[in-house]
C-alpha cells in the first residue's frame, strides 16, 4: 500500500509503471489524503495529546470528540519524522528482502507500448471457513442431447475438485432411474457419480423466433434458485478447464458476467456464456416479467443486458470467455479485442493455459457434439501462418482440431451409449 501527498503517490504510480517487470504479479493500493478507518477512529476516540500548530478540529457525527485531516496531521513535523522512519522500515523490510527496488529521483519516461505481457493469473486462496454448500455451478437441459453436455461439465467439475455445489434443472417429464431409458439413466449417473442436485423444472419455452435460442430462456431459472446465495450457470457447449470457484466470493452484486468481446457496436455487450447469479424472489421477478414480455429476437441475452447492463459485475473475458473462433483469426492484429489491448502479440499456448472456460463458437461449423461435414472442418479450420523465421507456425490449428476431438471422445466415455 502506498499512502501520502499526492507526489508522493504519483511518484509511485511513474515509478511502477517504468518499472512494471519489478511490480508484475502484485497487486497494489494507491489511497489519496484521508482514510476513514484508521485515522479517523484514532483521531476520533483516541486520548488527547498534544495539539500541532496546524491543528483544525472538524465536527464528526460521533458527537463533541473532533477528527484531524490526515492531510493536516501529516503536515506536523513530529508526523512527518514518525512516517520517513516507518516508511524507511518497511522499505528495508519489503524490497531489500526478496526484491531490490529502488525508487529514483528521476523516473525515465516510459515507452509508447510496454514491451512485456501482462501478468500472470494467480488465483489468491480461498477463506479456510467458506461454506460452500451456498454456493452451486448450474446446468440446465431441454433435451437428451443436451443432457449428456451437462454431464460432461460436472463430471470437469469432479475431475478438477470444485468445492461448490452442482445443480442441474431438468425437465419434468424425465425421471432419473439407473433402470430407465437413457434420460433416466444419465440423470441417475449425475446425481450419484457427481454428486449432482437434481431439480426438476418447466422448460421456459418461447416462438416467433431463431428455435436455437427459443429454450435459452430456461438458464435465467438460476435467478429463482434461491436455496444458493450465488449460483454460476454456464453453458454446456463447452469444455471447463479450470475450477472457478473464485467467483462466488466476488463482492456482492445481482448477476456477474464477461463481456461479449467478439461483438463490435456503439455499446458493449454482456454474454451469458457464463453467468454469476445472485437468486431472490425480487430478481427472478424482474426476470420472470422480461420473459413474459419478451419480443421476437429477445433471449436469454438481451434480457441480461436490459436488466442487468448498467448495475453488473463485469467478469474479465480473459480467463472465463475464450472463444474457439479466435483461434481461428488469421491476422496477427486481430486479437486486439480479446487481448484488450494491442501491444501483446498472440500466443495460443499462452491464451489456452490461461483460459478457464473454452466456449465453442466457430459458424457455420455445427454445435460440437455433431459430426461436421469434411468439406466444412477443411474451409473453417484455422490457417497455419510463417513464423518469424519463416517456418510454418501450425499449433492455432492443432488445438483447434483438438478442442473437438477432446469434446467427442469425453462425450463418449461420459455417456457413452446413452445418447
């Protein structure tokens, strides 16, 4: 934490940003001339001594006792000995111990584009006492075909150890059996081998529009799940590649989603690929009546965004939206969007380690459970590109092809005859 006039917080944000290797991977607090908790409480309740020259009592709502500008105690020079000392101390402590950083004088000017990546992604460890039976990852099913995808999502959530939760809403009509038919069955294999919550639920089904969205409605019941504080409903054409437990202890908010960064328009737009939702009967109301009255090309989507557009807690698409088409982008500029910036060059090693949700999306190829005609996967798949030394630079395809090769024999082992 950096905390002083405002030079010398300016000197730390020049001399952090000329020095960006030194400072990558940790996380900073920049706070301006007051700070409420600390001096204020002391200012406030602590015993009286005595008063510096530049000394001006203000009233506080706490009755008689007065309160100091921590601008105005900073200016005595008894405050001002005690906070070089302290600041010399934790100096020696912080940066001469595992880092040697030194703050010059004169910061050099930085170059028009840092030459360097951003940081890596470090997940911080979760509180020791956190109970997560609050919280739930959600699927949801309209269908047999979708409901072997759902499967496959939580038995990732299995596999990589999530501590939270697995929900699935399911159509009514199914009944889970081991016996059955192969709903049945598929939905006996998720609640017993994946320790899935079953909750039977109506199908929210609208027409008059595109009938591949027509059931997306459905995935808006996470709202209604109210036996959760936070409920993290992600779609099913997907491969989840890390855990993201993290995101139920985000700071509280009604729904948390990445932004659509594929998408270019006047305004940006929030996709429900993934969506954090915080269950009520207030906003499942509000969800409910969007449903009612939705037009013809209102889905699941555009009512997120009419809801929730200005007020949502805005997840990175980094790390929790990748997107297969942008393996695909054959322009080395091109990633700019997803990147969020243009100074990193692409690496798809790079981007797919990073990523914790890979999201299918590759028109006109088919939802990846389908077999693809030949002729479709050659014109579709991504072109291999020279390297800088001239040779072939063909991993963006490799992968690619994986990511669908990886889908249908997990599909298999999963559910293998049951669909």
């Amino acid at each position: 934490m950096i905390h002083g006039l405002p030079v010398d917080v300016s000197r730390a944000v020049l001399a952090v940003h000329a020095r960006f290797d030194r400072a990558s991977g940790q996380r900073w607090l920049l706070t301006d001339g007051w700070v409420y908790d600390w001096w204020d409480l002391a200012s406030a309740w602590g015993e009286e001594g005595k008063r510096g020259r530049w000394y001006a009592p203000q009233p506080t709502r706490r009755g008689n006792r007065d309160t100091h500008s921590l601008q105005h105690i900073l200016q005595s020079r008894r405050a001002r000995a005690g906070a070089l000392i302290a600041f010399i101390f934790v100096l020696s402590q912080t940066f001469l111990g595992p880092h040697t950083w030194i703050l010059l004088p004169d910061v050099p000017p930085s170059p028009p584009h840092r030459p360097h990546p951003r940081p890596p992604h470090k997940n911080l460890p979760p509180p020791d006492d956190v109970d997560w039976s609050r919280f739930a990852y959600s699927q949801y099913a309209t269908n047999s075909a979708y409901l072997c995808n759902t499967l496959m999502i939580f038995e990732a959530l299995h596999r990589l150890g999530s501590k939270a939760s697995r929900l699935l809403l399911y159509p009514s009509e199914m009944q889970p059996d081991p016996a059955g038919d192969s709903n049945g069955r598929l939905l006996a294999k998720a609640r017993d081998s994946y320790g899935v919550h079953l909750v039977p639920i109506a199908v929210q089904h609208r027409g008059g529009g595109d009938p591949t969205w027509s059931d997306s409605y459905t995935k808006l019941l996470a709202f209604n799940q109210t036996q959760y504080a936070r409920v993290l409903a992600l779609d099913s054409d997907a491969t989840l590649l890390q855990p993201m437990d993290e995101l139920f202890l985000l700071p509280p908010a009604p729904a948390a989603l990445p932004r659509a960064y594929w998408l270019s328009g006047p305004a940006p737009v929030l996709t429900t690929a993934l969506l954090l939702a915080t269950p009520s009967q207030e906003e499942f109301q509000r969800v409910a009546d969007a449903i009612a009255s939705a037009r013809g090309g209102e889905f699941d989507i555009e009512i997120v965004n009419k809801l929730y557009g200005r007020d949502a807690l805005v997840l990175p698409h980094r790390r929790y939206a990748l997107l297969t088409g942008e393996f695909r982008i054959v322009d080395p500029t091109g990633h700019a969007a997803y990147l969020g910036n243009e100074y990193e060059e692409w690496d798809p090693d790079a981007a797919l380690k990073e990523a914790k949700f890979l999201h299918f999306s590759d028109w006109p190829m088919p939802k990846p459970r389908l077999d693809a005609p030949p002729a479709t996967v050659l014109d579709v798949q991504p072109k291999c590109r020279k390297g800088q030394s001239g040779e072939e630079d063909c991993r963006a395809r490799e992968m690619w092809l994986g990511f669908y090769a990886d889908f249908k024999k997990r599909r298999a082992d999963i559910c293998g005859g049951l669909v």
